[in-house]
C-alpha cells in the first residue's frame, strides 16, 4: 500500500470522498465559468440588437431632416452613437458568435427594406478600442453601421462587458460552505458505519482476554446485524469447548489425584522402605504432572474476574516476596505507576514461573520494566547459559525440555514457560525469548494498556 495513504479506513474513505467532491465541485465551476461567459455575451448581443432594431424602426418613420434628433434622443448610457469612422473595412474587426449573433438579428429584422445595409464589427476591449475611451473594463467593442435606403448613415457604439469571475464572486464562498458541510456530513456518517467494524475488533480483543464476554448487540444495518450474529455463535461455540475442556480436565485431574492418594496411602502401607520409597517418588511425580497439567489448562481458561491495579506496584511485591523466600532476585524500581486491565493472579503465577525458571536455570533474576504509549514490557534477564537459537521457539511448547542445556534432575514437566504464554496472551500480550549478547537469557512480557 502506498506510504502516503492513511491506515484506517474512517480516513481514506474520508479521502475519496473529499477528492471527489472537490474535484466534481472543480470541473463543474470551471465548466459553468466558461459557459456563463459565453452566454452572458451572446444575450447581451441579442440585446443590443434588439434594441438597436428598435431605434432604427423608429428613426425610419421620421423625415429624414428629423432622423438625427431621433437617434440622438434615443442614446442611453449603453447605446451611443458615434461619428462615422473612415471606413470600417480599415479596422481589423473579429468575426464570432457575438457578431454573427447581431448581425444575423438585424438583417432578419429588416430583410423586407430594400437598400437597407448593416454592419457590425467587433473588437477586444483589451487590445486596441475602435474608439479612444479609456474604458478598463473587459469585454468587445461594438460598432454597428447602419446604411439607410436614402443612402443617410448612421453609426452606433456599445461595450459588452464580459462577466466577472466566480473566483470574486459570493458563489465561490458558497460553494466552499457547502463543501465543508457536506464533508463534515460525510464523516460523521463514515464514522457511524465504521463503527460496527470497530466493536468486532474489540469484542474479538475482549473474548481473547475473557471468553464469556458480553455478546455483541444484533441491531444496525442488515449486514452489520448479519455479522454481529456470526460473531455471537461463534463465541458461543467457542465457549461451549472452553468449558467443556476445561470440565472435562477438571474431572480427568479429580480423578487422578484420587488414584494418586490411593496409591500413596498404598506405598505407605508397605513393609519394605525401600520398595516404599520409590513408589512414592512415583507418586509424587505424578501427582506434579496432573498438577502442572491444571495450571496449564486454568492459564489457558483462567476463572478469575478481570480488574484494574497497578502493575508496576505488582511486579514489585512479586520480586520482595522472592527475594523473602531466598530468591536471588532484583528488580530496577520505577516511580511511574502502569494502570492495567488484567487478572492478576493468574499474571501474578506467570510471571513466577518465568522468574523461577530464571533462578533455576540461571543462577538469579534481574527484573526491569519499560512502557510505551501502548503498553509496558517486564524483562526478566538471568546469567545462565541460555538456549540455542534454533531452540527458543521450541521451549514455549508444552512439555518441551532441553535434555543437553536443562538438567533433568532439576527440571520440571516442561510446561513453566507454556503456562507462562498463555496467561500473557490471554491478556493481550506477547511473550519473546532472546539470548543475551553478555551471556544468559532475557524474557520480554509485553502486555497492552487495552
């Protein structure tokens, strides 16, 4: 996509709007601009026509002693008349419509007189005036002679001025008002349909973070209504295979633990210590792999209700209560306070698991925050020997352990970091693993502000 183009979707639907409405607005001014120009000319040339018809009309039914008093007293301020030039076959006239417009109504209107003759020539007031004036005004000078059948002569003067342009005239400030209206309409009803699509995104964040988030409302827009029913079965689907997995684990794990006490009440009717010993290791063992296991499914489902605390005020309890226990952990304190929306207890246990396998693996754990404007990352750094590239993503697989860097003596079921995830993701977050150029191990958990 091009750089210049805007993310959303509220914005570039905004931008095509507005660059077609200015640019229908653009082409239908400048093409009204041309037209209004030529029609204001050529009515006005029908006009003078028309009225210069009328004059002579009149002058024709006086003697002709009298004719000159006539086409005197009918000068006005837009019709003059004017002493005959030499000759206008001398002067560089300009055939268009405006003259053939003229000269076309005059000879309809005196067709029947015999021995009448007229003549119309015009030219640009900008270039050079048949008649010194001084006039600045912009348009075609008009000269029309008029031969009458007792060979008298009669020469008429008149400006049509050309019409000014919208660029100074209240149309344009109209024009603008209207186009600020119309796309600020636009964007108030972009963002109204638009904002179906946001609600979907957010309630897929909201069931990422708590599967039995409150379901979308069906109403708006057929379509919309379509998809915000879709979105709602799905949820509901999703919900149903949650709970039942999670049923499901929960009796599977009740279960166990119940064959595990018997057998552990078993080993410890034995008479041979020996044979007792190791059955109960035995049971031990299980009995961490079906606790591990339930840790795993309540990260993946956590039951705790969302709420909002400090998280900063959170990772530092955390990091005093190990320490209190023995811990080998620091933590570089920050004055600001980072306000999220999470469960955190279920936060709280994977960020532990994340530290423990810090101090075990890597001898301790440092512990330092960073935050953004859209969230804040705690990295968790120890000084072990770290884990190879090729393996960091294997790691945060369930029940995935490194034989060769991680002593199996030591190590658990391999599911401290697989719970760790998803309790971060299930918030929103993200959870990297990076080797340290120095030597060690660092955990990045980047989680949201929303």
């Amino acid at each position: 996509m091009t750089a210049w183009l805007p993310s959303s979707i509220k914005s570039r639907a905004a931008l095509v709007l507005s660059a077609a409405f200015l640019l229908s607005h653009a082409v239908s001014l400048a093409i009204y601009e041309i037209n209004r120009e030529k029609t204001i000319l050529l009515t006005e040339a029908t006009d003078l026509a028309a009225r210069i018809i009328g004059v002579v009309n009149l002058a024709r039914s006086f003697p002709k002693e009298d004719r000159e008093q006539i086409l005197a007293a009918a000068e006005t301020q837009f019709l003059t008349m004017f002493p005959e030039p030499a000759s206008l076959d001398d002067e560089r006239c300009r055939d268009n419509d405006f003259s053939a417009r003229m000269s076309e109504s005059l000879d309809s209107a005196f067709a029947d007189v015999p021995g009448f003759d007229a003549r119309v020539c015009l030219r640009r007031l900008a270039a050079a005036q048949l008649l010194a004036r001084g006039d600045p005004r912009r348009g075609f000078d008009v000269l029309v002679s008029i031969s009458f059948p007792d060979d008298e002569r009669a020469v008429f003067h008149a400006i049509l001025p050309e019409g000014e342009s919208l660029i100074h005239d209240a149309v344009l400030i109209y024009l603008l008002f209207s186009s600020a209206v119309a796309l600020l309409l636009a964007w108030y009803l972009i963002r109204r349909t638009v904002a179906p699509l946001e609600q979907l995104a957010q309630a897929a964040d909201d069931i990422g973070m708590n599967i039995d988030a409150p379901p979308l409302p069906e109403s708006g827009p057929r379509e919309v209504a379509a998809a915000a029913r879709a979105f709602n079965r799905m949820q509901h689907r999703l919900r149903r295979l949650v709970h039942g997995q999670t049923e499901m684990l929960a009796a599977i794990s009740h279960d166990l633990r119940s064959a595990a006490t018997r057998l552990q009440l078993r080993a410890e009717l034995l008479r041979d210590p020996q044979e007792s010993e190791g059955l109960l290791r035995v049971v031990n063992d299980m009995k961490s792999m079906i606790q591990s296991v339930v840790d795993f499914v309540r990260g993946i489902e956590p039951n705790e209700t969302p709420r909002r605390i400090d998280f900063t005020a959170l990772v530092e309890s955390l990091a005093e209560d190990l320490r209190e226990e023995g811990y080998p952990v620091s933590c570089t304190h920050t004055e600001r306070a980072h306000i999220l929306d999470c469960r955190p207890v279920a936060l709280r246990r994977g960020l532990q698991n994340i530290i423990d396998n810090a101090v075990k693996y890597g001898g301790s754990a440092h512990i330092r925050m960073e935050a953004d404007r859209q969230g804040v990352s705690v990295l968790v750094e120890d000084r072990g020997p770290g884990i190879p590239e090729n393996e960091l993503s294997a790691v945060l697989r369930p029940f995935y352990r490194l034989d060769k860097s991680r002593s199996s003596k030591t190590g658990g079921v391999g599911l401290g970091l697989s719970i760790a995830r998803n309790i971060i993701q299930a918030h929103g977050g993200q959870l990297t693993l990076r080797n340290r150029s120095s030597g060690g191990l660092r955990v990045e958990v980047y989680i949201p502000f929303k």
